[in-house]
C-alpha cells in the first residue's frame, strides 16, 4: 500500500515500484489519505488477506502518517496479530530531523 495526499508522490511512488517489476494495478493499494489507508487495511484484513509493505507519508491532512500507523499497529494487535506477521510500515518524508524518525519509530513504522 502507498499512501500519500500529494498526486506527483503517488505517481513518482507507482513509477519507482513499477521499475522493481511490481505490477502497481494488481498488487498495489494507493490511498490519499491516512483515514482512507487504516478503512483499507481493515478492510483486507477482514477479507483474509493482508499486507506486506506500507509506505506512508509522514504529512497529510486529516491523518497524517503517525497517526495512520498507530491506528493500523492498535488494530492489527486487537485482531491478535503477531508484529512478526505484520507489515512493515515505513514513513517517507522531506524532513531530515532525527525526531522524525524518532517519532515514526514510537508510532510503530520499521
């Protein structure tokens, strides 16, 4: 899943995963905002299926990636999954400020 309110991101994002082979139309879930991106983990997970790989944007109106991911780790451990079965959540930002990492790390992003 690729999450990101900005339409170059996503784009930029959907053309770098491409290059790795991954076809972005089957297997990828893009979501603008971080409300959107926890109703689809949910979603998934009550279908059966789940996710590998998040990235999320640190940034966005509404849910910003922090609170995104602490949403997704709160749910995905009331469903009774292990973090070792969980997907790796990581933040993409323009910040280079070690409290960015700091504080994605304390959210639950890898």
């Amino acid at each position: 899943m690729v999450v990101d309110d900005e339409e170059f991101c996503l784009s930029s994002m959907k053309a770098i995963i491409s290059k790795a082979g991954i076809d972005v139309k089957s297997q990828i879930d893009l979501c603008i905002t971080g409300k959107e991106a926890v109703t689809q983990l949910k979603k998934a997970t009550q279908e059966g299926l789940s996710y590998r790989l998040i990235l999320t944007d640190f940034s966005m109106p509404e849910l910003d990636g922090i609170q995104a991911t602490k949403q997704m780790r709160e749910y995905l451990h009331s469903m009774g999954i292990h973090n070792s079965d969980q997907p790796t959540i990581i933040g993409i930002t323009g910040h280079s400020d070690e409290g960015f990492i700091a504080l994605g790390i304390e959210a639950g992003m890898n």
